[in-house]
C-alpha cells in the first residue's frame, strides 16, 4: 500500500508541472506576440499600405530648356583613304627608305629597287628609236626624189607608190620605237616607290636585298587619319527625319565617343549617306568625317556615335527617371499644391536617357516624383526631401526658368486638354 500511494504522489507533481510549464509558454507567446504586433506601428506604415504621415521623396520640376534630338549608335573607324603599297615592277628591293610607322607626304619615295636591267632596256628602246628615225628621214629624201623624177615622167607610178609606203612604214614604226621608249622611261621611274597618298605607315613587310614581283609583293600599307571617317548604321523608320535635315545648310554634328561613353573622343560632321537600305537588317550606312590631329580616333576602333539631328530651343523636359509604365501608357506623379500626389498621364516625343521632350499632360514648373514612388497612392502626402550637400542637385546642373501663373497657362495651352481633363478621363495605371 505504501509503494502505491508514493507513486500517485509522483504521478500527481508530474502533472502540475507539466501544467505549470504550459501556463508559462503561454505567457512567453503572448508576450512574443504583442512586441511584435507593436513593432510595426512604432517604426512606421508598411510599405505599400496606408500611411499616417509623408512618404518622404526626391521630386523635380518640369522645365524649358534647349534639347538636341540625338540619335545613337555604334560605329567603326575607318582610315579617309587606305593603301596597299606594291612595286609595279619586279626586281631586287635595294632600299628601304622608311620608318614604321612615320607619317609621309604624297610622293615621298619609300624604297628603291635595283634600277641596273630598266635603264639597259631604256638605252636599248633610245637605240631602236634613233635607228628607226634615220630610216624614215632616208625614205622621206627617196620620196621627194621620186616626186620630181615622175613629175619629169622619168620614173614609173608603181615606184613612186612604193616609196609612200615605205615612208609610211617607218613612221608607225617610229610611233613603236617611241611608245617602247616611254615605256622603259616608265619603268625606270617605278623602281623608285613613292607614297602614292599622304597618311601614317603601317609594319614594313618585306625587307632590303628580297626580291619583289610587280603588283603581288605588299611592302607596306598607308592610312589616311586626319581626316579619319567613321562609319555607322541607322535604323530605317530613323532615315527620313535624318535625310531632312541633311538636306538643310547646315551639316549635322557627330560625336565619337569611347567604349562607355565617359570620353568625347572627336567631333565631326556627316558626310554622306548610303544609296540604299540593307534588306537582311533595315539599316542605312552613314559615313561621318571627323578631323583628327591629336589622333584620338584610330583605324578600326569601335566608338559611340552621337548623330544630332535637330535641336528644339525651347522644349518642354521631364527627368527620365519620373516616367513610369503602367497598363494605360506611361506617367508620372505629380505633386500637387497640397503635397499629395496623383497620377499623370504625358506623351513623350523623344528622350536622350536622362531627359525626355513633352508633347502633352504637363507645364513648365509642375513638380513630379523621381525616386520613391514604390510606395505612393494616388493622394497619398509626400514629403520633398533635400539631397546631401554630396549629392549634386538637378537643379544645379540644369537652371529652371522662373514660372509664373501665365507661362503655366501658357505651356497648358499650347499642350492641348488640361492635365485636370486628362486624369478625368485615365484611370490610374
């Protein structure tokens, strides 16, 4: 009896600690639950929910400024005028005149071939020359004889006919004898290989004592770069505003800039446009001429190229970074008198990247949202934040023109239906 008493005491203290364990978790999770439930109202709104106070900003004005319309693509450089310098006679090279890349002016001579077996053939054709020349100053004498003797009826008609086309004979054979002469002139002259362009020299190829063949044998390559020509390709619904402008007084400007875009390497203008589209991609060649003294721009080197091809003075800019894309177009938020935002529909007729020319839905001065508008409802407060004094401001970089109520107007009108009209009839994205 005993033992069974002292195990229901046992069994009984196991319980009210299991109870009491339980009663303790339950406080703990509890606790845990409250701090966390807490929390969230003491940091702030979630995001994407609904705020009690200003969701913080960085807003930009809407402003008129000047906007180069630009045009943007990739595009290789090419030497103005390439050569391939050969000997146009065959020989053994004698010299080399020049110095690997060394510039040169046109007809600068750059090696010499041995000229021994050219001028033996020039005195040769100047021997034949002369000969012929005896011979048909001694035909020329018979004739005038012959013309007398016959006049006399001393000779007969038959040795007076010869004696013409004897003389005719030995003048077309003269006329040989000269062309063979000029040519070994010719020949002569072209063991000594001029430049035959002015530009830079590229790698010698065949060195002094080889012997070269005539038109097949490189000795070096010459490259025109100042000026220098860089090519590049547009797209083909781009061709017709490009060919517009073309066509005006002024040449459009070219920029070349580097790899990422951080340098302008030169400026040029365009200087001619291909005759036809290239069916297999939809593109049009464009070929730009840029002076390059310092040499900035090399053969074959692949740069950004910047066509501009008109220029608005006074354009209507939004910051790139405000438009946003919704199912109904693109827009913005703009922040109204009381500081709360809606959505804006606008149109855009082009952009460069950082800002992008209007064509309706909003005024020169209007302020729109740039960062923080993940977490924006339409009315919801914002709070226009100022940047560090690290941070460059918008606007420093780019002046804001002073806006009064009639140039609000003004820029109103001349976009068509009010902004007001416009958020009536959208429906925000």
């Amino acid at each position: 009896m005993p033992d069974s008493s002292h195990r229901s005491t046992q069994k009984s203290s196991k319980k009210l600690w299991l109870v009491i364990v339980l009663l303790c978790m339950a406080v703990l999770a509890g606790w845990w639950w409250t701090q966390t439930s807490v929390e969230p109202s003491q940091k702030g709104p979630r995001r994407g929910g609904s705020f009690m106070g200003a969701v913080p900003v960085n807003a930009q004005q809407v402003r008129l400024e000047r906007f180069a319309v630009q045009l943007k693509a990739l595009g290789t450089v090419t030497p103005w005028s390439a050569v391939q310098v050969t000997s146009q006679v065959s020989g053994e090279l004698d010299q080399v005149l020049f110095t690997e890349g060394q510039q040169v002016e046109k007809g600068t001579l750059l090696a010499q071939i041995d000229p021994r077996s050219y001028q033996a053939a020039l005195l040769q054709a100047q021997g034949a020359l002369e000969e012929t020349r005896a011979q048909l100053a001694s035909a020329e004498l018979d004739l005038k004889r012959y013309e007398g003797l016959y006049k006399d009826d001393s000779i007969a008609r038959q040795t007076l006919e010869q004696q013409r086309a004897a003389v005719a004979q030995y003048r077309g054979s003269l006329k040989v004898r000269e062309a063979q002469r000029d040519q070994a002139g010719l020949d002569v002259e072209r063991t000594r290989i001029v430049a035959p362009i002015s530009g830079r020299l590229g790698l010698r190829a065949v060195d002094a004592g080889n012997y070269v063949s005539a038109a097949s044998t490189e000795l070096v390559s010459i490259t025109q770069d100042n000026p220098i020509a860089v090519t590049f390709t547009i797209a083909e619904h781009e061709l017709q505003a490009v060919l517009q402008a073309y066509q005006q007084a002024e040449p459009l400007r070219v920029q070349a800039w580097n790899r990422d875009e951080t340098q302008l390497l030169a400026e040029g203008v365009l200087d001619s446009i291909d005759n036809q589209v290239d069916v297999n991609t939809g593109s049009v060649r464009l070929k730009a001429r840029f002076d390059n003294p310092t040499q900035m721009l090399f053969p074959n080197q692949f740069v950004n190229v910047r066509l501009q091809v008109t220029v608005h003075e006074q354009a209507l800019l939004v910051p790139a970074d405000a438009i946003q894309f919704g199912t109904q177009g693109r827009f913005v938020w703009q922040i109204k008198d009381d500081n709360t935002v809606v959505v804006q529909p606008i149109e855009i007729i082009t952009s460069d990247g950082t800002s992008s020319m209007l064509r309706s839905g909003l005024a020169a001065g209007d302020w729109v949202v740039v960062e923080g508008v993940d977490r924006l409802r339409t009315g919801s407060q914002v709070e226009r934040v100022t940047l560090s004094a690290d941070e460059p401001s918008e606007e420093s970089e780019h002046s804001v023109p002073a806006v009064t109520p009639e140039l609000q107007k003004k820029s109103r009108g001349e976009q068509g239906a009010s902004p007001a009209a416009e958020r009536k009839s959208t429906t925000a994205p």
